[in-house]
C-alpha cells in the first residue's frame, strides 16, 4: 500500500515539529476536528520520542501517512539496527509511551518497519 504521505527527516528532536505540523495539515484538509488533529499531533510526537530514545544511533526518521474519509493510519519509523530480539519492546503496555498512544489513538503497535523500529497509529 502506497502512503498518502511520506517524510522522511534527520533523526534529531528538531525535525519533529515538521513530522506534527504535516500530520496536522493532512488532518485538516480531512476535516479532523480540532481535538482530533491535536490528539493525532500529540501521539505522532510521542512516537517520535520513543524511537529518538532508543540506544541505538539513528539518521533518519520516516513518516507515512495513510489517508481516507474518516481515519488516518500514522507509521513512523528510524533507520536504527536494534537487532531482532531489542524490538519491539517486552510487555509494551507496561511502558509509559504505551499509554499515551493508547489513549491518544484508537490502535498503537510497535513493530519493524520497512527502515527498522516502526510505531503505528
């Protein structure tokens, strides 16, 4: 399946407005309410941290976003190497990055991307 949205930016804190403000003007063009897009912006950065959090050195970080009427499905991703048995994460619903995406978006799911650790909303 092909992203509506793809962009892909320097694995730094920095970029992450950029990942928000991209989701967010996907989010309005969809007619998102406020609440919604807020909530979608929130748990894109929350996504964004946990991998930039990681121990391993990324480059990049990967946004793509899946568009229809009513849902937008986020996958962002790092160019990080964990190794096969580092991610996803042991008991993810233990975490604190668990929670918040849980409560920000209808499904969450650490899991390995096309570039390596993936979180999709």
């Amino acid at each position: 399946m092909t992203p509506d949205v793809k962009i892909v930016v320097p694995a730094k804190p920095d970029y992450v407005r950029l990942l928000r403000a991209v989701t967010a003007g996907l989010a309005a063009r969809l007619e998102f309410t406020y609440d919604r897009i807020e909530d979608l912006r929130l748990a894109v950065s929350e996504a964004c941290a946990t991998l930039l959090a990681l121990p391993w050195d990324a480059e990049i970080l990967v946004l793509r976003l899946f568009a229809t009427d009513s849902r937008i499905t986020a996958v962002v991703c790092s160019d990080a190497d964990p190794g096969a048995d580092a991610w996803p994460p042991v008991e993810p619903e233990r975490t604190l990055a668990w929670r918040v995406l849980s409560g920000l978006t209808d499904t969450a799911a650490f899991e390995v991307g096309e570039e390596g650790p993936a979180v999709r909303l």
